[in-house]
C-alpha cells in the first residue's frame, strides 16, 4: 500500500470512527431528553446563601477537607449501593464536639 | 552398565538442557518470560494478563515440550487443515490457541467487561463521545507510520490497534488479520496500558496549561435506571447495524451491560464478572503468551511492533487532549481538557490519570466521574475502529 492510500484510509478510518460516534451522541441526548421525568417549574427560590470557602463544585464545603469530603461521598454511595453519579450532595459539614 | 549409560544418554538427548543447545534464542526467550513475571509479580504491571502471557511464553519455549505449533497455525491460514486436525495433532496450547483464533475468548471478555462498566457519565453527558473518537487518533496515525516502515496493510492495521489501548480489543483484530504478530501486539497493549501512569502525564502537562488543569466541571446530571437498561440496547442496534463486522465485541460488552443493569439477571452478570472473566482471562494470556516462539518472536518487526506501539498511545493521547481543548473553549472553558486523555479506553486506569493530573493542579478538583464518561466511550471507540479496519483489510 502506498503511503498516499494509508493516509486516505487514515483520514477515512477516524472520520467514521467519529461520524459513528458523533451520531450515537445525538441518538443518545435525544433518547436522554425522551426519558427523563420533567420537573415540576421550581418555586421562587430564597437568596442563594453565600458559598463556603473550599466549595468544591456543586457541593458546599463547610470547616472539611476536599479529600475527607470525597471520602464521606464514597462511603455513602458504598452503603446506599447506588453509583456516586446518582447522588446528589447538597453540603457537607464536619460537626464540632459542641455541635454533636 | 552400558545399559545404564544408553538410558541416560537418551534421557539426556530427550531433555531440554540438551536441546535448548541446539538454538540460543530459546534461552533468551526463557529469560524474557521470567522478566515479564517479575514486571507482573513484583512490579504488578497488570499482573492478571501479564503472569499468564509471561507463562505462556515460558511453555512454549521450553525446548521438547511441544504444547504450541505455529506451523499447524501457518497451514491452518493457508486453509490445508482445519481446527479438527489441530485438536488431534496439537499440544494443549494449540487447543486453548483455538478460542483466540475464534475470537471466542476476546468477546466473552468484553462480556465481562461490559457487566463491570458503568455507562452512567457517559449517558449524562453524551458529548465525552467526541472525545473518546478523537483519542482513536493514535490508531491511524501508528497505522500510517508502519505503512511508511514497510508493513503490509494487515499488520500494520493490527499495530494501529494498540492505540485504541483495549487488550481484548487488539488481541481479537490481530488475530483475524496478523495472527503471527499476536504475541508482540499483545504484550505491547498490555504493557502500554499498564505503564499509562508514565506515558501520559508528561503529554498531558505538555498539551495543557496550568488554568485548564484546574478547571472544575461541574456536576453531572442524573441518570435514571431506564435511561441505563436502554443505553446496551440502542447502541447495539446502531453500531452493529452500521458496523456488522464488530457485533461479537460489541454486542458481548453491550449484553455484559444490560446484564448488570437490567436488574433482573443478577447471576448472570455475577458470573460474567467474575467467574467466567477469571477463567477465559487465564485461557487468553496463556494461549496469546504461548505464539511467542523464540524463531517467530526474536525479529526485528518486533522491536518496530513495540515503538509504534508506543507512538500508537501517544498520538491517542494527544488527539484526545486537542479536542479537549477545543470543547473547553467551545463551552467557555466549563470542560477541563484533561478528561480527553482518559478517550483512550484503558478503564479505568486513564480516568484515574486524569483525576490525579487535575487534582494535582487543583486539589479541590474531581474529575474521575468526569473522565469515566470519555473512557467508556472510548472502549466504544476502540470497538468501532477495529470493526472498521477488519471491514477494509480482513
């Protein structure tokens, strides 16, 4: 095979491998859209509370480490036996002696 | 005492010390199957693969010991005899061989492999699905380069396929397109995927800059249990209705899936992981280990088979991380890059890369769930370009 035709046959190899895939994700955000549970319109909600320093992403961080935070996360979604992108964390907070 | 001296003079000529005088490489090739036992055992460089292609290596190179004949193999490509013949004048890895050359052993894998997969981040973020095509990269351009070093089409196709970094994967195209390169391609997928952690972080900070790194995505959407159970079907029906050639791979991982995720056939998706993964993982390193003999293996196509290999990862790599660039600007810099490099398959090895990378920028960061979803889509990939290159060169 020439080094022309490789080249050929390259460019047409990734182009299907993307076309394919490209196209699965349309199949797939379409059949996402189709079967997900609408939500009901959300009430006017209250003023965002202020963010917690050492917020990581969605999840409100208060007085805890980011590795200690994934490690509760871990251990919830172990106990409850449903995968961690099923769960939704709202905050987590270490409670002090007093707290308790 | 002649009668003494006959019988161990013939039970000297009869063994292996004696005969493994006849051809240095043997030793040489005994010595490199005891290497790669100690890179499995002591190193744990994916030893469940790894211990049993090293052993196979070993069988097959002990001299007088006959349990593989790759010119029963030759003759069966040239369709003289059939797998009847090898079953009769065969030794017992010619007969596990079978089940590669079937493809028998790299589709009950996948079977395993898909009822150990999550295809959740994938489902909540379909977009993970340009980058695990773009991370097929590394096939075609290691296909183009040993094309330019004077591979024949075939073989140069079944190195490509390193590059998808799937075991299974480059084990089942090779076999149906350069059977007498098993033994290297395979070592190379499986060594390359477990030297990941070296191969891709330099890349990486190379491709990057520090503020993408610490880019934090943020959470995926939910993903319901219908959406699950629907996902193995709906890509089953369209990738091997556009692709037929890779429906046994495909259609074994999507059936692994729908096994675990249906709920409803627990068992089955238990033994699939475990049992049934366990004991054609021991009959696929053995028999793949076993086509290294030393006059087939000691070449220096060899050595041009484990480089390209090599580039094969890297170009993966880089393809994944240049998308990821580009959605990161496209999305207005909500996507961290980093999560390309995880399109290479490997699961979950690269997506923990990824995690390690981005939390090393940024240690609030948590990618993993993250580059699950282009690590999956990448086995899909994977999947879809060897179906495509058996279509042209099978």
């Amino acid at each position: 095979m020439s080094i022309q035709q490789a080249a050929l046959y390259s460019l047409l190899g990734i182009s299907v491998v993307f076309a394919t895939l490209s196209i699965l994700m349309v199949i797939v955000q379409i059949f996402y859209n189709l079967t997900t549970p609408k939500e009901e319109a959300p009430a006017p909600a209250a003023a965002p509370a202020p963010e917690a320093p050492g917020s990581a992403g969605g999840v409100k961080l208060y007085n805890t480490d980011p590795r200690d935070a994934a490690m509760v996360m871990a251990i919830v979604a172990d106990s409850l036996g449903k995968p961690l992108n099923e769960l939704r964390f709202i905050s987590i907070k270490e409670i002090g002696e007093k707290e308790q | 005492m002649s009668t003494i001296t006959l019988v161990l003079g013939r039970l000297w000529e009869t063994s292996g010390f004696h005969m493994i005088t006849s051809d240095w490489r043997q030793l040489v090739m005994i010595l490199l199957a005891c290497v790669l036992l100690y890179m499995g055992v002591v190193k744990k460089y994916e030893p469940l693969l790894l211990v049993g292609i090293a052993f196979g290596m070993l069988l097959t190179n002990i001299p007088g010991a006959d349990m593989y004949h790759p010119e029963l193999w030759d003759e069966y490509i040239a369709g003289t005899i059939t797998f009847t013949e090898i079953i009769h004048n065969g030794g017992l890895l010619d007969i596990l061989y079978i089940g590669v050359k079937s493809g028998l052993y790299p589709s009950l894998i996948f079977l395993g492999v898909g009822a150990m997969t999550d295809f959740g981040p994938l489902i909540a973020n379909p977009k993970s699905m340009l980058l695990g095509a773009a991370a097929q990269f590394g096939i075609f351009a290691a296909f183009m380069l040993a094309i330019v070093i004077g591979f024949p089409a075939n073989v140069a196709a079944s190195i490509g396929i390193v590059g998808g970094a799937d075991g299974p994967t480059a084990i089942w195209l090779t076999s149906m397109l350069a059977p007498e390169f098993l033994a290297p391609i395979a070592i190379a997928a499986y060594s390359y995927m477990a030297l990941i952690p070296m191969i891709q972080p330099p890349i990486m900070r190379l491709l990057t800059t520090e503020e993408e790194r610490k880019i934090k995505m943020e959470q995926l959407r939910p993903v319901t249990k219908a959406q699950k159970i629907l996902f193995p079907i709906i890509v089953t029906i369209f990738v091997c209705m556009l692709l037929p050639s890779v429906a046994p791979l495909l259609g074994c991982l999507m059936l692994g899936n729908l096994t675990k995720e249906s709920g409803v056939t627990d068992r089955l998706s238990d033994t699939a992981q475990n049992a049934l993964m366990n004991m054609v993982t021991i009959f696929l390193s053995m028999s793949v280990g076993a086509t290294a003999r030393y006059d087939r293996f000691l070449t220096l196509r060899t050595i041009e088979i484990i480089v390209l290999g090599l580039i094969a990862f890297e170009f993966a790599t880089i393809g994944g991380l240049i998308i990821g660039k580009i959605m990161c600007k496209l999305s207005g810099g909500k996507i961290n890059p980093l999560i390309g490099s995880a399109g290479v398959s490997a699961v979950p090895m690269a997506a923990k890369v990824a995690q390690n990378e981005g939390q090393k920028a940024n240690p609030s960061n948590f990618l993993l769930m993250h580059a699950m979803g282009p690590n999956v889509a990448g086995v899909i990939g994977s999947a879809v370009a060897a179906g495509l290159l058996l279509a042209l060169f099978g």
